[in-house]
C-alpha cells in the first residue's frame, strides 16, 4: 500500500500518476477496437460492419456488469484504506472478484438463451443478422471473463499499483490486435473472428491479474475464506456499484436508441456511426481515464477527512478535463475527413461518418464535468448523486433530446442529441458538487 502517494505527493503528480496508467490502457483497449473495426472493414461488406456495430451495446453491458464489483469495490477500498483499515479492504477486494466471476456466468447464460430477440432489438436487419449472431455469440461465451477483468483493474488503484492493472489491460489488447487477423482473415471467421480475439485476449489479461494480485498485492487477495462480508459491506459496494454500471448500461441503451433511430436512413448510417464512435472512443476513452484515473485520491483523502487536499484535487481535475476536452475537440474536428478515409471507401458513408464525428465535439468541455462529478460521488459514496447522474447523460436527458430533436429536425437531430444532453448533465454535475462540498466541509465522512 503506497500511503505517501495519498497523503503527501503533490496533487498534479499524485493525481497524474494515478490516471496515466488507466488512460493508457483505455485509449489501448479503444485502439485495439479501431483495429477490430478496421480489420472488419477490410472486408469490404457492408452488413458485417453494421452486424458487429449494432452488437457494441453489448460489450458495453458486460463491462458495465463489471463495474458494479469493480467500481463499487474500488470505491469502498479507497475508504477504508484512508481510514488504515486494510484488512477489511481486503476482504472486500476477495468478495468482489468472485462475485463479479458469478455475475459473468448468469449473463453469459442469459445472452445464449435469448439471442435473437436480443439482436433484433439491438437493430439487426436481415443482411446483418447472420454477422452480428456469429459475433454475438463468441461474446456471450466469453462473458465471465471479461466481466472478472474489469475488477483487478479498478481495485489495484486502490492500492497505489495502477501501472500493474495497466499492464494487464496492455497485454490483452497487444493479443487481440495480433489474434483479430489471424481469425479473421487466415481462419476465415468473419465477425466471429474479431469476437474470439476479444475474448481471448480477456482471458490473457484474467490470468495476468491472477498473478499479479497473487505475487505483488499487500490489500487485495483472492483467498475464498475472506471472501465474506457483513451484508451491509455488500450494501455499500451495490449503492455505489449499480450507480456506476448504470452508467454503461445508459451508454449501452443510448446505442441502441440510436441505431434505431439512424435504421430508416440505412445501413450504410449505421455504419459510419459505428466507426465515428470509435474513433471518438478515444477522446472519450481519455477523459474518463483521467477522472476516474483519480477516484481513489478522491476516496482516500475523503476517508481521512483531509478537506484540503480534496478540494485541491477537485480543482486540478475539472481544470485539467476540460483543457483536455477543448484540445481533443479541435484535433477531431479537423482531421475526421482523414480518420474516415481509413475505413471505408464508400464517400457516401464517409461523408456521413465526418458529420458526425464533428458533431459529437460539441460537447467536449461539458463531458469532462459530468465525468469528475460521477468520479467524486462514487468515491465519497453518494450513491444518489451518482445514480442521478448515471440516468442522465446517456439515459434519460438523452432519450429526451434525441426524441424531440429527431422529430424537429430529422437527420441531424440524432446528431446533436449527444450534446444537448451533455449540456443539461453538465448543469447537473454542478449543483450536485456544490451540494457534497458543503456536505464535507460541515459533517464527519464515515464509511
């Protein structure tokens, strides 16, 4: 447990130290989700592009799954550590990897069992439906893994060792880059191809966190015997875990509305969206590194009550996003024309695709605000401030303004759903953090 880095580090340097490890294997794992698209796209077919892009819901369900065990976990650890209760935290830790490994074979079942409803109401068409099934299919087989992984990741944070989970996400996605032609193409699977290198790679990166905790971990441990814990510890973990996952579901949901709202313009919008989203994952993907990079800072230092230097950390963080947004937002822009044209030789979904990439940075500086605000409510355990915020930005203000803004402006409402929803979530994210600064300054944390 590395005390010193939560305590006395310089903000900038703790922070920074903390989030680089997880930006760089965010923006890895969205490289190595452009390469996938990439590799599909060399296809030529159009329909295997959609059939794989209408089934990104649910990967984003999976890891979703696994931030109810992961970031919930993470969240409760951060604590209690800040509070030198480090056996607890560990208990925690055991209790959270095999339930999130449980969790993945419940779902792995359901998603075999009800397949084809499942992808029809995702968007698939009859020309998409046989790729999006072979694809479908490798990932629901693959869940339980891929649900475990999102745990080791989010809890060696916790610990001070957030190189050690970057290097386990690094090693997962280095497979899949290497897997994805090599089943796709040598093997002639197609969309199955690209899903079994995923797969694969998550069961790599599995069995390198297994190894790390075994060999490296002072807090978390993967002992059965402590992985009991009092209800209301699993209480604590699932205020802050549904919140968190919800975020991801909403993210999945907001796919899926807007796959079905972009279905009567054909498959060709479909596609260009898949790949603008992509290709924008990666300054989502950025963003959310760097807010989330942090929360164990966040935690600790709310678990210790030091005041001071939580707010100095609150003010790095929204000042260091949002000059992050506003430089992803300009890059972007400028070269969508060029990003576009390395995936596809259709000008018809090219052009479509440079659309929309330039829309979704619109709302660059605001994401960055609703991020860091969700980061510090599920750090500081107010679960309600971060289910409120988890229902909004992809769920219910999205829905809302992806609703009216189609039916007024056709096309190009899909289009600026996204921000407009951002710019009501962002409003949100301030009153909720002005509320849980004063709550701090006023009253003991607890855990």
């Amino acid at each position: 447990m590395q005390r010193d880095l939560f305590e006395r580090t310089p903000v900038p340097r703790a922070y920074l130290k903390l989030s680089v490890p997880v930006v760089l294997a965010m923006v890895l794992s969205v490289v190595y989700n452009m390469v996938d698209t990439w590799f599909i796209s060399l296809t030529g077919d159009t329909d295997l592009v959609a059939g794989v892009s209408v089934c990104a819901p649910i990967f984003v369900l999976s890891v979703a799954m696994g931030d109810i065990w992961g970031l919930g976990g993470s969240s409760l650890m951060s604590r209690l550590l800040g509070q030198k209760r480090d056996r607890e935290a560990g208990a925690v830790s055991a209790f959270c990897l095999y339930a999130a490994f449980g969790t993945g074979l419940v779902f792995m079942a359901a998603m075999l069992l009800f397949q084809n409803p499942i992808l029809r109401l995702l968007g698939a068409n009859e020309q998409s439906l046989p790729h999006a099934s072979d694809y479908f299919t490798w990932i629901a087989l693959g869940t339980p893994f891929i649900i475990f992984s999102m745990i080791p990741n989010n809890q060696l944070r916790s610990e001070g060792l957030a190189s050690l989970g970057m290097w386990g996400a690094v090693a997962g996605s280095a497979a899949n880059i290497l897997l994805d032609p090599l089943f796709i193409f040598t093997f002639g699977m197609g969309a199955g191809g690209a899903a079994l290198a995923t797969v694969l790679s998550n069961v790599l990166s599995c069995a390198l966190y297994v190894l790390m905790i075994r060999k490296k971990c002072r807090v978390m441990t993967l002992d059965p015997r402590r992985a009991r814990i009092p209800g209301e510890r699993v209480g604590e973990i699932l205020r802050i875990g549904v919140p968190a996952s919800v975020t991801n579901i909403m993210s999945s949901l907001s796919m899926l509305i807007t796959n079905r709202a972009l279905e009567p313009f054909g498959n060709e919008r479909i596609a260009a969206m898949g790949i603008a989203m992509k290709i924008n994952m990666i300054c989502l993907m950025t963003l959310i590194g760097f807010a989330f990079g942090g929360q164990p800072l966040f935690g600790y230092t709310y678990g210790s009550r030091d005041r001071r230097r939580f707010r100095s950390t609150l003010r790095f963080a929204y000042g260091f996003e949002a000059a992050l947004g506003a430089c992803y937002a300009g890059v972007l822009y400028l070269a969508a024309p060029f990003l576009l044209r390395r995936f596809l030789d259709d000008e018809r979904v090219i052009e479509a695709g440079i659309e929309m990439l330039r829309f979704m940075q619109l709302s660059s500086l605001l994401v960055g605000v609703s991020l860091v605000t969700t980061c510090v409510c599920q750090a500081v355990g107010n679960a309600a401030g971060a289910l409120v915020l988890s229902l909004s930005r992809q769920g219910i203000l999205f829905f809302a303004t992806i609703t009216a803004l189609t039916a007024w402006l056709g096309f190009r409402g899909i289009l600026l759903a996204q921000p407009a929803a951002d710019l009501l979530t962002g409003i949100l994210a301030i009153v909720i953090v002005i509320g849980i600064l004063r709550k701090f300054g006023k009253a003991d944390t607890g855990v």
